[in-house]
C-alpha cells in the first residue's frame, strides 16, 4: 500500500520539556519524515528558565487542557497534509482526542493518560497521581514534581545517575489545571465513532500509568470498522521517551506504520 503522508506531529506529555523528543526526531527524520516538534504554550523555554518560574507563571497555572488541544490542532491545520501522531502520557491522551477530531491519519499513543471514565485504584497509580493533582491546593501555582516523585512515577529501575540526570534534563513546572481538566469533559471519547488508525503502547513497570490502565483503555474502542491495536512492552517504565531502550518502541512503531501503509 502506497504511503499516505510523510509526517510526524509529536506531543509531549506533562512535566516534561518537549525536548525529550529530539532523538526521536532524528531517528525519523533518518526514516525520511518530515517532523514537528513543538511544546506546549507556555512552555517554549529553557529547562532552567521555566524551574525559575515555578509558582509564580500564572499563565501556565491556570491554562485549561482545551488550550493545549486546540494549540496543536493550530499546528496541525497549517500542515500541507494530514500528520501521524506520536503522543506520551498526557500527549498521548492528546493524541488519541485530536484523532477523533479527525485531522491525523493515524495516532500512536505512548503509554497515554486515560480518558474521561478510564480508571485505575492500582496503588502505583493513585500515589504517583496524588502530589500532581493536588485536590486541596491552588490551581494558582504550578506543580514542580520532586526528585523522589520522579524517581517513583518515571525512572523506576534505572540507576540513580541515570534518575538524577534525566530530572535535571528534563523536568519542568506543570498546570494543575491542565491535569484536572483531563479527569473530566475536556477528555471524552466517543469509543463507538470510527477512527483512524490507533496504536496504543504500554510499559510493564510503568507506575504512573500502568500497563493495565493503558489495557482498559485499549478495550474501550469498539468500532470494528477502525484499526486500534495494543502492544505492551516489557520492563519499559514512564520514561519510556528517553529511556535506554527507548528504540524498541520507535521501530515498533515504524513497523507499524508500515504495515498498514500509512
């Protein structure tokens, strides 16, 4: 089957800089694609510029999630075709609802936040989510997640250099609007409505977002018509981006993309 677009749009998943992205771009990029890789608004800043600013970027603070989605599709309009997707975490939730807008010819959700309805009580889920959400704190002031926090929720099994380094590289400050808003309305699939083609990656170690979680996701879609497809990836945790190892899931990925012409 001849391929349809040669286009990447990758959307980068809470607490992290956009940057994470960037040997995957060039791993694509080497593939023959054409990439975007932009971040979130607000968030076009050094690592270090934006921790400067951690409590006191209003902007950021109270930006709703409906911003960030209607801030790619922006991007993706301006494209002179339909893109793939390539989303993680709460990209990947991104991801899979600007699929159902109908502007991507396929999507691939790395290890996603769940949808409206999509729950987990896995306690790996509910101690990782917990500090982030922050129910009985302002919206007003920004979550800077904490070494430790990280060390549990992303790098889980990796050595404590590797932990220590990845969260001087990449951590930022994050709307706890932007995660809130995700719980609710702002992230309702309709799971019956045709799509395009959907591949949705899980990581056995995960805590943030478990395997099972992503699983429950997976299962949600029910049109028989539209390709959704689910591949668990063993011992592959939430840094799964940037990871070592983080390759597994690119040339799975592009196998898949290839199978089915895309």
């Amino acid at each position: 089957m001849e391929t349809k677009t040669k286009h990447i749009v990758f959307i980068t998943g809470a607490f992290v800089t956009h940057k994470s992205w960037l040997h995957w771009k060039t791993y694509f990029e080497g593939k023959g694609y054409t990439c975007s890789l932009e971040p979130w608004p607000h968030k076009d800043k050094a690592v270090e510029e934006l921790r400067a600013r951690q409590g006191k970027d209003l902007d950021l603070a109270l930006m709703p999630y409906s911003e960030v989605l209607d801030h790619y599709e922006r991007i993706i309009k301006q494209m002179p075709e339909k893109p793939i997707l390539i989303g993680h975490s709460v990209g990947g939730l991104t991801t899979q609802l600007l699929l159902q807008r109908g502007i991507a010819v396929a999507g691939i959700a790395i290890h996603p936040a769940p949808p409206q309805g999509v729950l987990s009580f896995k306690w790996s889920f509910l101690r990782a989510v917990w500090h982030p959400l922050a129910f009985f704190t302002s919206a007003r002031k920004t979550h800077l997640m904490s070494f430790p926090q990280w060390q549990y929720a992303f790098t889980n099994g990796m050595d404590f250099d590797e932990q220590l380094m990845s969260y001087e590289e990449n951590v930022i400050p994050e709307s706890k609007t932007v995660l809130r808003n995700a719980l609710g309305r702002t992230a309702h699939i309709d799971f019956e409505r045709p799509h395009a083609p959907l591949l949705i990656l899980s990581g056995s170690i995960d805590n943030i977002i478990p395997a099972s979680l992503n699983l429950s996701n997976f299962k949600r879609y029910k049109n028989r018509e539209s390709i959704t497809d689910y591949k668990e990836f063993e011992a592959a945790n939430h840094y799964v981006v940037s990871a070592p190892g983080w390759k597994r899931q690119a040339d799975y990925i592009l196998d898949w993309i290839t199978k089915y012409g895309i």
